[in-house]
C-alpha cells in the first residue's frame, strides 16, 4: 500500500517526518549545552522550538510630573513573577474576596454565593428629653389629620420644656361613625383621667360625609336632616370641654384635591364655624393657605421659610411634613393668643418676667435664664449705675419770622442815601440799569466786544 511522503506507516513516522526525528536525536546526542536544548521540547510527534525566554523590563522610575490626563500610581507595584511581563499600569491594590456561604436551592442542591453585606449603620437622631411636669399641656384630638397637626405642633414645642403636645387622634375616626370612636365620650374620659389639660384642639370631619344613622332610619349625608343631627354631635363634643373650662382651637378642613370632596367639605367647614363661636371657642380657617391664586386645590406652595415646598401627599387629602408644619402655625398663632390673654404674660410659658425698676437684682440660681431676653434684662439689672451723660448744648434756634418793618417806611443809609432808591443816571454814556432791565433797551456796543459789529473794526 502506497503512502504519501510525510505520512505514517504503522505507528511509525515516514517520509520527511522521519527525518526530522532522526536530526534531531543526533544533536541531542552531540552534547549541546542545556540553553540550546531547552529550546526545544518534545510533544510526542518530534521535537519542537520552544517560546524565547524574555526577562521582565526593569519598573519605570517614579516620577514628580503627571499631566492631567494621565493616572497616578495609587500603590506600591506588586512582586511580579519573572516569566510574565510587568503591568504598566497604575497599580491598584486587588479587592478582597467576600465571603461565601452555603445555601440549598430549591431542587435540594448545594450553592455557594456571597454572603450579604452588612446594611450600613445609620447613626440615629438623639432621642428628645422627656419632658419632666410642664405646665401647658395641649391635647390634640381627631382623625388622620389631627395626627399631622399633632406632628407639627410637635415640632413647634420640641425644644420648650415647659409645654408638651398629646396626640390623642385616631385615623378613619369621626362625629359620624361612633362604632369606631365615640369622641364626646372619649374626650370626657382623657380630661377625667389627666386634668392638668390645658388647651384642647380639635381636627376632624374628613371622614364624615357618608350617611349618619338616627335610630333606625339612614339620614343621606349633607342633607337638612343629616345637617341637624351633625350640629348636635359637634355641640356634644364642644360641651365636654366648655364644662371643664378647657379652652378649645378648633381647626378646620383644608381643600381636598377631589372637587365634590373639597365642596362637601366647605359645607362642614360652616358648620363647625358656626358652632365653635358660638360656644366661645375659638375657629382656625387654614383653607387659604393649601389653595392657588384661583382658590383651588393646590399640592405645593409656599412653606413658612417662603420657600417652594410640597404640602400635600400624593392621596390629595393628608398632609406632608411641610403641611403639617404650616397647619400647625395657624393654631400655634391662637395657642399663643389664648396663653397670653389668660395668663397676661407674653405668649412664651417659659419667658422671664421683667424686673421692676427698684427691685433688687435676683440671685444667679433664682431667674431661669431659658430665654435671651431675661438674660438681657438679669444682666442690665446686675450693671450699676451710670452717671447721667452732661448736657449736649442747645444750638440757636433760628425764629420763626423776622423783625416786623412797615412797608412805607425807607430805610436810610449811613450817608443819608437812599438805599432802596434809583441808581444814579451816567449822562455820559446815556446807558442806566432803569432803560437796560426795566425798558429792555441793549446797552450800546463796546469796541471789541462780541456785539461790536462795527466795520472796520476798531
């Protein structure tokens, strides 16, 4: 059987193939050195040239001037393996691993995949200072809303140890379902078990325009009848306070972002006007201040900064942080008037009140200084007395009118001349004041004057 040239025979090499083998055999045989011979290696079909041995470049020395676009090196170059070429790059320290855990799928085998990084520790804001027996206790009470203005009445106080809020509201709460809160009743049981309350404020009726039950009959909302009944809860809420002299700042509804809601809102909102004055409370209406120029519902506005805020959640009825901050001004304003008007003393129930003038001035530990204003009238009170500054002395007063003269009297000069008389008439050059002011006759022309027209000249 024929064969090609460079083909194999029986296991064995033929041809040019055979050749080579036997080449190469003789110059293993002949003593090269070692260099040459580890030039090549044998892979089971003859020898072949092995890759050239290249050194590793020496590093770059470290140099002072990088231009902007270029990467500064980061760390020191790692020990590099001398068969492999040196990274020219910057050096970049390598990323340690994660570990990794064991986990079971959900076929029953056996998965490894990185552990879970730990969830980054958020340092917490310092829990307020509990208020040790303040003497003005504002007691909130309502719905969902209520629970915002409590929020921002909250923040108003957060920092005066002298008055504390208390959130007494209950979502999806109102005057017209009392399976879910009874409000007169509830409000009643508060003021009997914590009588210390100062100031009540009321915020409620979001949830109230569905039909009311009056015994077995259903009353359709914000009809007449349905109207009657919802003033004698809102009466029966405001006599619980009324009858325990616990002032009350009623709060109304702010506009909804639903028309029909907003306009059965404007309805309660009239209701509740009407009846807190006339049971001497006091009606906050914050409606203008959640509406646009076209008193519409309005999700931004200003904020008490003045700033562009959002005040209105996505719901288009609560109220966001910024909300309940501004709602919450409104009754801070008649807070701070009722506090005033009760107790005399300014609207702030830690303030200094003012030193008399005689008194002596008080010991360091006897005034509270909470307030830069007694701090200011502690030190005044402590200075001593200053001499009085002398007199600056009193300029001429100019008179309100001159010496009184007669009209018909002239007056005369020294000289015996009339002061106010005509000027002297010059008859030589024929020219007097009297023809060149009072008759308007030109005065004549002087050689080389700009009115000497005269020709030729001079």
């Amino acid at each position: 059987m024929r064969t090609k040239p460079g083909t194999m025979r029986m296991g064995w090499p033929t041809g040019r193939t055979l050749s080579h083998v036997v080449l190469w055999s003789l110059l293993a045989g002949l003593g090269l050195p070692e260099a040459a011979r580890a030039q090549y290696y044998d892979d089971g079909y003859g020898y072949r040239r092995a890759p050239a041995y290249r050194p590793a470049p020496a590093p770059e020395p470290q140099r002072q001037f990088y231009w902007p676009w270029e990467d500064r090196p980061s760390a020191q170059p790692q020990a590099q393996d001398p068969g492999r070429p040196a990274y020219r790059g910057a050096y970049r320290t390598p990323r340690p691993r994660r570990e990794r855990e064991v986990v079971h799928s959900r076929e029953g085998r056996s998965v490894q995949r990185p552990k879970p990084r730990p969830a980054p520790v958020v340092a917490k804001p310092a829990a307020p200072k509990p208020k040790t027996d303040p003497r003005t206790q504002i007691a909130v009470f309502g719905d969902s809303l209520a629970e915002l203005l409590g929020q921002g009445l909250d923040t108003v106080y957060e920092a005066n140890p002298e008055v504390v809020v208390i959130r007494r509201a209950k979502g999806d709460s109102g005057l017209v379902r009392k399976d879910v809160v009874d409000w007169p009743k509830a409000a009643e049981d508060y003021l009997k078990s914590n009588p210390k309350v100062s100031y009540a404020v009321v915020m409620v009726g979001a949830n109230d325009r569905q039909a009311l039950r009056d015994g077995d009959q259903t009353i359709e909302p914000l009809s007449e009848r349905w109207r009657a009944l919802y003033r004698e809860r809102v009466d029966a809420l405001l006599k619980v306070f009324t009858d325990r002299k616990v002032p009350v700042v009623w709060v109304g509804e702010p506009p909804m972002k639903s028309d029909t809601l907003s306009a059965d809102i404007t309805s309660l909102n009239e209701i509740f006007r009407d009846r807190v004055q006339r049971a001497g409370g006091v009606y906050v209406d914050i409606w203008p201040a959640f509406v646009d120029e076209n008193n519409r519902y309005a999700a931004n506005g200003p904020d008490l900064e003045g700033q562009q805020a959002r005040l209105r959640t996505s719901d288009g009825v609560h109220f966001t942080q910024a909300g309940a901050r501004k709602a919450a001004h409104f009754a801070d304003v008649e807070i701070k008037r009722l506090l005033e008007a009760t107790t005399g003393a300014p609207a702030l129930p830690d303030a200094v009140s003012p030193l008399a003038p005689d008194a002596p001035p008080p010991a360091v530990g006897e005034a509270k200084l909470d307030d830069d204003a007694a701090i200011d009238r502690l030190i005044t009170a402590m200075l001593p007395s200053l001499p009085e500054p002398p007199g600056i002395p009193a300029l001429p007063v100019k008179p309100a009118a001159g010496p009184v003269l007669p009209l018909t009297r002239n007056d005369v000069a020294p000289g015996g001349q009339l002061v106010t008389g005509r000027p002297r008439i010059d008859r030589d050059t024929g020219y007097t004041l009297e023809r060149s002011l009072t008759r308007g006759a030109a005065p004549p022309p002087q050689p080389g004057r700009a009115d000497d027209f005269r020709w030729p000249r001079g």
